[in-house]
C-alpha cells in the first residue's frame, strides 16, 4: 500500500498519495465519490494508480516514447510540505517535487512543482511549474480526471460546442456538434476552451471550471480499448469504461507553456 493523505472535514474526505501526488478520493458529505478508482489498480511506487486524478507532467501526449507519454511526475514520490485548516470546511493540502538525478535524465532541467489541493464542497488543484534552469523549457500537462458516472451511457457533456478539437484517434481537427455523448471510443483534444464544462450524470450535474489552461481532453476507451488496457495493464477491469469519463484540464499540443528562467505557471481546476 502506497502512503496517502487523509483529510476529512465537515464538506468532505479526501485521499491523495503521496506517489504521483494523486488524489484518489474526493467525496462530499452524504454523496459516493466523484472520483473513479479502478477496483484492481496497483498502489504500487512507481506507477500512476488508476483513477483520480493523475498529474501529466512534463508531457501530455508526448507521442515519441508510449512509455512516458503523459510524463513521469505522476509516478514519482511528492513531498508533502503541509496540511492547514483554512475552515471547518475547507482544508489545504500542499506537495511539492522538486527536479531530481532521475528526472534530469528524462527532462534535463531543474524545476520545482507545487500542487495545492483544496478539499471543500468543491475540490480545487493549483499545479504550479516553475523554471530552477538557466535556460527556457516548456511543458505540455494535464490533471487528468477520472469522473466516477453511473452509467456511460448516460453521461452527457456540455460546454463545449461549437469548440475546434483534434479527434486523437484519427489525427483530425474538427468541430464540436451539440453536447457530447458516448457509444464509441472517444480521445479528443478540445482547444480554445475558456469556460465551464458540464457533467451530466443520470441524476447529477458535475462542473470543471479551468484557468491557466485553453485545453480540455476528453476520453473514454469503450469496449475495445478498455479490453486491451485491462490484459496489458491489468490495472482496470474490462467492462471499466462503463464507469468513468475523464475530462481533463491541459495545456496540451499547441497550447504548450515555455517558461524561461524564474517563471511560473499555475494550471488550475475547481470541480463541484
Ligand atoms: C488519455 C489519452 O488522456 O489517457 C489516451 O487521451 C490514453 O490516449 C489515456 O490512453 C490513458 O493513458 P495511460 O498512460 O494512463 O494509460
């Protein structure tokens, strides 16, 4: 078992680990956890858990190398700097990691990253980049959600019509007609998006609200996919797809961040 953060307050309960900083937990009072979690994830050091909320870092998609596309920031041990009680009803967890001789061989500049985790009615995640190196560097991130639904077939997305995306499945820009509905495998990469998304459950209605970041990835591996992550993988099971959709908050693609020398940048989600 992986060493976690609990923090329970009169909103909510929350878990986040400490490897990959992943929160992989988020429920409000009287409510199941808007969060998915693979029942058969690894909690293993070293690999990402399955559900929650994964940290993309320093690429999101990078295509060149499968192995590390979404980076390695969610597989490496955070430290945990602080827990503080802003109110009975909203606590603030703070992690960091820090550049290391292991992550010099893969992004060979020096950085510091900082997550803030807001747990309260809502839960918010502040990841901030910021440049250690005397030279630029630019990153491409994402907090990829797992959104726990009752049903894929009920879950309906809106917010982001008439948006321009890249169809990742076939290399292919297109535009958002109406609200998003899923009978197919879906791995799209919405782009110029500056306002709220909509998660439409069978009886509630999740709202992603993003700042530093103009992309949002959504994606579903449907039946075949999903078959193929469960045998190569073995960390989810092959009817899982049916029980989450991700929706997640990037800067992906043409919506990379370069910071040069003493810069920052802060991605941000609020999820309620
Ligand atoms: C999504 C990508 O963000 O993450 C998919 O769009 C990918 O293409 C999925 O399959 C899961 O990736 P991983 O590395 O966690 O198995």
């Amino acid at each position: 078992m992986l060493e976690f953060i609990e923090v329970k307050n009169n909103s909510a309960y929350a878990k986040i680990a400490l490897n990959g900083a992943q929160v992989f937990h988020y429920e409000r009072v009287g409510e199941k956890s808007l969060l998915w979690l693979s029942e058969i994830s690894d909690f293993k050091e070293g690999k990402s858990i399955r559900g929650g909320i994964p940290i993309c870092w320093p690429w999101f998609g990078k295509p060149q190398d499968k192995t590390l596309q979404h980076g390695f920031a969610r597989t490496l041990k955070w430290t945990h700097i602080s827990t503080d009680e802003i109110d009975s009803n909203t606590t603030q967890v703070i992690l960091k990691l820090q550049h290391s001789q292991e992550s010099l061989k893969l992004f060979p500049y020096k950085f510091e990253l900082a997550l803030h985790v807001e747990i309260g009615d809502g839960l918010k995640l502040k990841l901030k980049t910021t440049n250690l190196d005397t030279k630029t560097f630019e990153i491409t991130q994402a907090l990829h959600t797992y959104f726990a639904v009752s049903n894929i077939d009920d879950v309906e997305i809106s917010g982001l019509e008439n948006k321009p995306y890249l169809d990742a499945l076939i290399w292919k820009n297109e535009i958002q007609k109406g609200v998003i509905t899923f009978d197919k495998e879906v791995d799209r990469v919405y782009q110029k998006v500056d306002n709220k998304i909509n998660i439409k459950d069978k009886n509630t209605t999740l709202h992603v609200e993003n700042s530093g970041s103009s992309s949002v990835v959504v994606w579903n591996p449907w039946i075949d996919k999903c078959q193929r992550m469960s045998l190569d993988k073995n960390d989810m099971k092959k009817e899982a797809y049916k029980e989450f959709v991700c929706v997640e908050s990037a800067n992906a693609f043409e919506d990379f961040i370069v910071l040069k020398p003493d810069e920052s940048h802060t991605l941000e989600a609020f999820i309620y």
